[in-house]
C-alpha cells in the first residue's frame, strides 16, 4: 500500500517535529483486543450527554457540496461504511455525514479506512468533528492502527503526554511516497527507527492501536 503526500512546506513546523523526537515514548509490546470498545464513563455527566460518534469507517463516497456558498469552509457530503464502532452507537452499517474543511478537499478522504469522529446532531443529522481523524491500518493480529505521526508531538499541548508507539505487524506493508520531500522533511516527518527508508519511500514500522489512539485524541480533543 502506496500512500502518496502532498507536498509540504518546510517551515517551522518541520523544526519543531526534528526537536520533538526527544519526547517520543516506545511501549512493550502488549495485547491488544480486537473487540475495543470506549465505555461512557457512567460518573463523568458530560460524557453522559455527549452524543460523540467515534468509529472505524471506510470510504464510499465524499463529493463537494456546491450550494454552501455564503461560509469560508468549503462543505462535503460523506458516505462511510462502519467497520467498527468504539465509542457512542449508530444502527446500521452505513453513515452519512457533512464536513466542513477551510483548506480543500478533507485530507482525510484520501485514505481507504479513518478512525472518524461525527457528532450527531438530531433528526438523523451527522457532523464530522472538524480535522479530527486518524487514518489507520489493519494489523497482522486482527487490530488496527495507525503509524508514527510528528504532528503529535509538535502540536502536544500536554508536554507530559506520552504516545504509547509500537512495534506493528501490519496486515500489508504501509510505504509513503517521499519524491516530493526534501531530505530534511524526511528526516522530520518520517524519522527513523519509527520507518524503514527504502530510495523515495518510507515504510512504517512503529504505529499505535487503536484503542491509545481513542485516549490519546480523548486527553487532546
């Protein structure tokens, strides 16, 4: 699996992945059970209320919607099948939602299967959380998860934060096409041992499950 990136601008940002590689925090490897689902914590009333939808969902279909024309965001319409629920509940196995995006075209669309994040907001109406997904990976164990990403730590407003990274047998091999990288992003974005680098690609070798990636974007969020 091939994932070609846009290309990218070197900036700060790319800087401030390179530092943050000194906070980067790798777990043993623990058992992971495919059946993960978040529990509402019965205690916590504003969990209670939330009507959060969070879920592994594959693409079936995001076209622009033309008739939001008065907002800065441009709007979508989504169509996902749902592979996996982990948090809130939704009947049926196909969902439909808008999403609103300020740059283009969602990035996460790009991407065969996104652990997305939709609000309900009543009479069968779905919002996705703005920008808030991750794109993950079926795992050689049944499990899925998503590779090492820099932004965690170069965005981590919880300096104490630590993402649980491991070493993961993904069902097929997740390579990222580099061409359009200079080396220095290369080394900010796609750093070893995190990825293997083989010529213009990048191989992922370390990720986190899905069940740190729902706390990781709980404490976040």
């Amino acid at each position: 699996m091939l994932i070609k990136i846009p290309a990218i601008k070197l900036s700060l940002y790319c800087l401030l992945c390179l530092l943050a590689l000194s906070n980067c925090h790798t777990a043993n490897q623990t058992a992971v059970d495919p059946a993960f689902y978040a529990v509402k914590d019965s205690s916590n009333e504003n969990e209670l209320k939330n009507n959060l939808l969070v879920f592994v969902g594959e693409k079936i279909l995001v076209v622009k919607d033309t008739s939001n024309r008065m907002s800065f965001d441009s709007k979508f319409k989504a169509r996902y099948k749902i592979i996996k629920t982990v948090y809130g509940s939704f009947k049926g196995d196909t969902i439909e939602f808008d999403v609103y995006d300020h740059y283009g075209i969602p990035p996460f669309c790009e991407y065969k299967n996104v652990l997305l994040f939709v609000k309900h907001l009543g009479n069968n109406v779905y919002i996705h959380e703005k920008y808030q997904y991750f794109d993950v990976y079926k795992t050689k164990n049944g499990n899925w998860a998503s590779t090492y990403a820099a932004y965690w730590y170069a965005h981590n407003y919880d300096k104490k934060l630590k993402v649980p990274l491991q070493k993961i047998d993904f069902a097929e091999p997740v390579s990222i096409d580099l061409s359009k990288l200079t080396s220095r992003q290369r080394r900010a974005y796609y750093p070893q041992p995190y990825y293997k680098i083989k010529g213009d690609t990048a191989v992922a070798i370390y990720g986190v499950y899905l069940p740190d990636l729902f706390r990781l974007k709980k404490k976040v969020f």
